[in-house]
C-alpha cells in the first residue's frame, strides 16, 4: 500500500514542468542585483556606546531602581525619629581604667628610646705624657 506523500506526488508530478517555467520566467523578469560597498566600520565611540550602555540597559535600570529604593528607605526611616540617634557610651569601670593606663605605660616604655650606655672611660695618660700601647693599658684600669 502507498503512503498518503506518495500518492499526493504521483498525482502532481506532470505539474511539475509547468510550475518550472513559471519560476525561471519569473526569475527573469526579477532586476539582477548591484554590488552594493560594504557598510562603513562603525566608530570606536558608537562601538562603546552600543557595547557599555545599550547593551546593559536592564542592568542601568536595575541599579537606578535599586538607588531610588535606597533612597525611599532612608527618607522613611529618617522621617519616623524626626531626629538621628546618637550612641551614647557609659564611663568604663574602674578596672576597664586601670588595665588602659598599664597598656599606656607598657607602651611608653616599649616605643621609648632606649637609654645610651655610659661612655668609656679614656685610660690615663702615662707619666711622661705619651699614650700607652693597648697591651699595656689594661694593667692601669685593673689597678685603679
């Protein structure tokens, strides 16, 4: 048995050449195309333009309605205290106190600079007014 595409087909195929002429006289008559330039590159400025801001359109209008909230919220939210609130800090306890000055002190003597050594002190000269060889200095300093 046929199937319902092949029966169809078989009834139209000497349509076929006729159904030909007409689309190729058709196709005559149609005006042959002209080459037509290239479309001019856009500009680096369009380029950005259409890339940064036309492209993100839904995301510009999401962060102005995100800024519009923002903005709505603290106008509410100011108008309902019809003043700020300021923070106020209880006076630290007395031990709070006490550790704070011993930080403050224990800071003062580690950022303090340290205390120089005391200088050397210069070997006596010898009788005659002429310095001793190192050697023989030591035997004075040890003596005295």
């Amino acid at each position: 048995m046929k199937t319902s595409r092949e029966l169809l087909l078989a009834r139209h195929a000497d349509s076929r050449p006729r159904l030909d002429a007409i689309r190729a006289a058709v196709i005559a008559e149609l005006p042959s195309p002209r080459p037509t330039a290239p479309p001019p590159s856009p500009s680096l400025r369009s380029t950005l333009w259409e890339q940064l801001v036309v492209a993100g359109r839904p995301a510009w209008m999401a962060l102005g309605a995100a800024w519009v909230l923002i903005f709505l919220l603290d106008t509410a939210s100011s108008s309902v205290t019809g003043r700020p609130v300021v923070a106020t800090a209880s006076p630290p306890s007395p031990e709070v106190e006490s550790i704070l000055t011993a930080q403050r002190e224990l800071w003062v003597e580690l950022t303090s600079p340290a205390e120089p050594a005391p200088p050397a002190k210069e070997p006596a000269a010898s009788p005659s007014g002429a310095r001793l060889p190192l050697h023989r200095r030591d035997h004075l300093t040890t003596s005295a």
